[in-house]
C-alpha cells in the first residue's frame, strides 16, 4: 500500500447519507448482479474524493458483497483510477498518432510549462497520480487516444474536451482553470 | 465541437447525421420529436420480431466497430423463445486510435441511439441493455443518461411501453480508460465488474455465454443508430446505397496530413481513397505528396503511396475480371479494402504524407498497443512491449543490422496466438510497415 493512503484519516469514515444514497441508486442499476456496480462505485468514489483510499475498497467490496481484492485488482488495471491525490485540474494530453502528428508531444510540454511542472516527468500509472503541481493545482499527463483525431491535437482538461490546441494558446487555456 | 461540414459533401449522404448538422438540432427529447423521432420504434412495435431482423439482414448492414460482421445474423444467433433472458450492450468505448464518430452521436443526437436500442432489444426479447461509455466521454454519459430519462418519461422506455405491453430498461456504465474493453468479451467482463480480460471463444461467443453468461448482443453505436432508418426508408432503399454485402452509409473519420480532417457519412463503396483524400477532404498540405495510409484505424495494415493491388473487379461487361488496382483507386469498402490486405474496420483513416518518418508513427502505435495489452496473453503481453522498445531504441540510438528481422519475428509470435483480436490489432501495424517501408528501417541501421 502506497503512502498517502497510509494517513490516519479513512475516508469511508466521512461518507454522508447522500453520498451512500447515490451509491445505492448505482447498485440498482445492476439488478442481476450487485458486482456490476464496482467501476460505478469507484468512478463516485474517485469524483468525491479524488482518489481511491484502502478503506474506499474495504467499504465499496462489502457493499457488494465482495471481498476487498475484487476492488483492488479494478484500481490496479483501469489506468483511470489513482490511489493518490491529483491536481484540481487534470489534463490530459491526447499522444495517440493523430494527435502526435499534429504535434501533442510539443502540446504536452507547453502545458507542463505553462503550470510549472518538469515536462520530462512521467506517469506510469499503478494507482499513482499524474505529475501535480506543489499547489496541486494542476496535474498534467499523457493519455491515449482521446478519439477526436479529426480535430487534433486534442486535450481532455478535468470534463471539457479541448480541440485544435495551438501552443501559443497554451498559457491563457491554462490561466482559464486557474 | 467540429468535424462536420455545414452542408454536405456532393460524395456525403447524411442519414445517421441528417439531424446532427441541421442547424439548432439539439440532443433534447422535444427536438428529436420534432424531427420525426421515436416513429420508427412505434413501426417496429407493430411489427413481428423476426420481420425486424429480416428487414436488418436485408439491408445488408455490417457492424460499425471494425469487425465488420453482418448485424443481422447476429442478432438471428438469439433464440427468441429460449425462456433466458437476453441482453444488448452498446459498445460506446469507442478508443480505436482514427476513429472519433460515435463521440459526436452520442453528444448531439443521444436519442437516435436509444431509438435504435430498443426497436434492437424488441427484436430479440431483451428487457435489460446497457450503453457502455468510456469514461473520456464524462459529457456524453450525462447526455445519454438525460436523454434515457427522458425517454422513459415519454413512455419509449421502462414498462409496458407504449401501451404494447413490452418492458426495457437502459443505463449507461462509464468504463475506466482501457482500450481493451472495447473488445466485446472484454467489455463483458469489466460490465460484470471484473478485470476485463477477453474471454476465449468458442465457447464464450457473446450470442451463447455473454453478460451473465447469457445469450448477448454486442453493438457499436453507429451499427444500433442505423437500425431506425433501416426501418423509416425499408431494407430495399436502405441496401442500394451501399454495395452488395455492406449496405447503407458508413462514416469514414478522416485524420492525419489532409486539408480537411473530419468526419464524412458516406454510401459503403461510394468513394475511392483518391476521391476520399483528394476531393472529400481536400487534399494533402500545400506541395506534400502522399505517402502512407492507414484505412482503418490504428490495428489495420498500413498501404503505401503509389502501391498496386492485383484484385477481380467488375469490367464494363458485368463480368468479373482480374486487374491491377492503383492505391488511390481502391473503393472504400469491406470487401475491396480486404482483398487490399487491409480492412475498412472501424472507418478511421489516418492519412501521412512525405513528411513523415514511418518509424516514428509505428513506434508511436507500439507504444500504445504496449500500453493498452492487458496481459492475460503471454505473447501480447510480452511482445507489445519489446516491439515498444525496439522501435523507440530504433529512434533514439539507431538500429541494430538485424531489428528488422526481430520485430518481425516477435509481431508472428503474437497475431493468432492470443485470446482475442488485440494480438492481431498490435502486430499488424509491425508487420505491415516493416512490409512496406523497408528502406526506412534500413536506413536506420548504424
């Protein structure tokens, strides 16, 4: 386990009624079987509190009926899940052909100077957060195929899809989410 | 939003996006309604269920996804009256690097998707569906999930729907950033909540053991949105647009070094690859000339400018007969693209011009194929990765006398030793530009 997710504060411990009545409404979305509302719990999961912590998994498998594992092995296939706190804003560069031929790799680092970060900073995923910013502002990262070729280079900045992206436009996009 | 022209091209033919480019068309129920909506699924509703799948074999209308299998004959594979209960999935996990359509379905004209869903699920006795999203599209599940809403507060979905006495309920599940579960096992398995490793057919073709071990349809969007006008124009028109075996429109996405990228819905067959670059599009950049295309999405086996493709073609007379096709001449359809060595797959095609360097892209597909194996199979798990890492030490350090030789070696260990199609969808890039653009490799040799 990861060392953030080591910290004292659990965060099934914070859950409100809301919360768990929203959990409850995904899992009858799945009549036939109650397994199906794992990604579902996860993604609700993951917006509220922005990453997936041991006790997330502890309570999402018993509320299914599961056994922790089954949460565990989502969290460490789905590129999309992070056991760790990312950026306010998430962007998300697009590095899939398309998009590299019209220039993503420029695209990514302009946008990683436009928000202070080390472009030659990698994520290789496993439950880590993309590179974030010391204010944790911004994260920012490679991702693949966002599936808006026509329209590359494209980025995904937390739920808008952003198209053409020219890097002299970069800093006023990223003052944008400031 | 972009990608559309405001009127279409003289080559287009707009049925899937008719409404979408109307102006004002929004992905409201009201607006659809005014648009003719929802008729279709009361036709069908009148209809027998069998009728509803003879008139979709009629009209010869092939999967959307890349597969290309005939959405008739699936859908037949259910027995309607087996006391199981049955299933659709709608497969939006659209993540084929070169095709971005189903995006713009989904976004602006929702309805049309669910229309086609449940005059689909009349068909073949399915009282539960499920439209699975990537979760890069957080947009487009809302609007979905507002536009099913809003259907079942118009009785087209939930009980006993429109008074026929016939139930459906839809939701959408949001995936988590794995191109693999665009594989349809795959994608049934990260539905049932597991880790989404593609099951091995036979035995588990969906339309036997699929959601919950029952019998299941897995569709594209763009295949289920065609299903309504199937019905609204009838087999018969609906067939003549496109050719024999590969009926109705197809959307080709078009991407890459063109004038014009976007999207185009287009009669299966109605355009060449030089009409779809040259006219359609617009043509290459000022002073480039063409060097390299890829026809249909990421997986299909690059063509190479200037290349011929000996195939049986219709002379003047009717009669088949054998002759050299120029690349550029090639009819943009299954068939044709197939007896190319290729595929027209999930209708993304990614046009390079002499600018670019074939290594590169290919590394640049390795490295994403490396990324998105999800490594249940020893031979694509491994060899995803090692033909990651020969092309990108190709690049940065030159290569070695005998890469070539390897890359290849290593792409034939994969391609039919897997569980599903992803072994396949990662060699074939290897193996085709190492065919195609040998100098390139050789030149790289230190």
């Amino acid at each position: 386990m990861r060392a953030m997710t080591e910290s004292l504060t659990r965060q099934a411990d914070s859950l409100t009624p809301e919360f768990i009545a929203e959990a409850d409404e995904l899992v009858s979305h799945y009549p036939v079987s109650k397994r199906s509302a794992s990604l579902p719990l996860l993604h609700l999961w993951q917006n509220h509190f922005g990453f997936i912590d041991d006790s997330a998994m502890e309570w999402i498998a018993a509320r299914l009926d599961l056994t922790p594992v089954n949460i565990i092995e989502l969290v460490t296939f789905y590129p999309w899940f992070r056991r760790e706190q990312a950026g306010k804003t998430i962007i998300r560069v697009c590095r899939t052909l398309a998009c590299a031929l019209a220039g993503s790799y420029e695209v990514k680092d302009k946008f990683c100077q436009a928000v202070g970060l080390n472009p030659d900073c990698e994520h290789h995923g496993f439950g880590h957060a993309p590179p974030t910013t010391a204010d944790g502002k911004f994260s920012v990262e490679f991702v693949e195929c966002l599936a808006s070729c026509g329209s590359a280079p494209v980025a995904l900045i937390n739920d808008d899809l952003v198209e053409n992206i020219k890097t002299s436009e970069i800093p006023s996009l990223v003052e944008s989410y400031k | 939003m972009v990608s559309l022209l405001p009127t279409p091209h003289p080559k287009e033919r707009r049925i899937i996006f008719g409404n979408i480019s109307k102006p004002g068309y929004s992905p409201d129920i009201e607006t659809y309604l005014a648009h003719g909506g929802y008729e279709s699924l009361k036709k069908a509703l009148g209809m027998k269920p069998n009728e509803i799948i003879d008139m979709v074999k009629a009209a010869n209308l092939r999967g959307r996804g890349g597969a290309g299998f005939p959405a008739g004959a699936k859908w037949s594979f259910i027995k309607y009256d087996d006391g199981k209960p049955h299933y659709i999935v709608v497969n939006a996990d659209e993540s084929e690097p070169g095709t971005f359509k189903d995006r713009y379905i989904l976004h602006q004209d929702p309805h049309q998707l669910i229309e086609g869903l449940a005059i689909a699920a009349f068909a073949t006795n399915v009282h539960l569906s499920y439209i699975y999203i990537r979760c890069e599209f957080p947009k487009a599940a809302k609007i979905v999930w507002e536009a099913i809403k809003e259907a079942k507060a118009k009785g087209f979905l939930g009980k006993n729907i429109l008074g026929t006495g016939f139930d459906l309920d839809i939701y959408v599940h949001q995936g988590a950033g794995a191109y693999i579960c665009g594989e349809e096992t795959s994608l049934l398995e990260s539905l049932e909540g597991k880790r989404p490793y593609p099951r091995i057919k036979p035995p588990y073709f969906p339309a036997v053991l699929g959601l919950y071990m029952k019998p299941t349809i897995v569709n594209n969007v763009e295949t289920i949105c065609h299903v309504k006008h199937i019905l609204a124009m009838g087999p018969e028109e609906y067939a003549k647009m496109g050719t024999p075996g590969d009926g109705g429109t197809r959307t080709m996405c078009v991407s890459g070094d063109v004038q014009r990228p976007g999207f185009y819905e287009i009669p299966c067959g109605g355009v060449t690859l030089g009409e779809l670059i040259n006219d359609v599009c617009g043509g290459l950049k000022p002073g480039r000339t063409l060097k390299a295309v890829i026809p249909g999405g990421s997986s299909a086996k690059v063509l190479r400018a200037g290349e011929t493709f000996k195939m049986k073609v219709k002379g003047p007379d009717g009669q088949m007969v054998e002759k050299e096709v120029p690349l550029l001449d090639l009819v943009m359809d299954a068939s044709t693209l197939q007896a190319a060595g290729t595929m027209v797959g999930s209708g993304g095609v990614m046009i390079m011009d002499d600018t670019r360097d074939m290594v590169w892209a290919l590394n640049n597909l390795n490295q994403f194929y490396a990324h998105e194996s999800c490594g249940q199979c020893t031979p694509c798990r491994e060899g995803s990765l090692w033909m990651s890492k020969v092309t990108t030490r190709i690049i940065d350090e030159g290569a070695r006398p005998d890469d070539a030789k390897n890359l290849k070696n290593i792409a034939d260990n994969i391609a039919g030793r897997t569980v599903c199609a992803f072994g396949e969808a990662c060699s074939w890039p290897t193996q085709s530009f190492l065919a195609k653009f040998p100098d390139e490799f050789e030149k790289r040799v230190k």
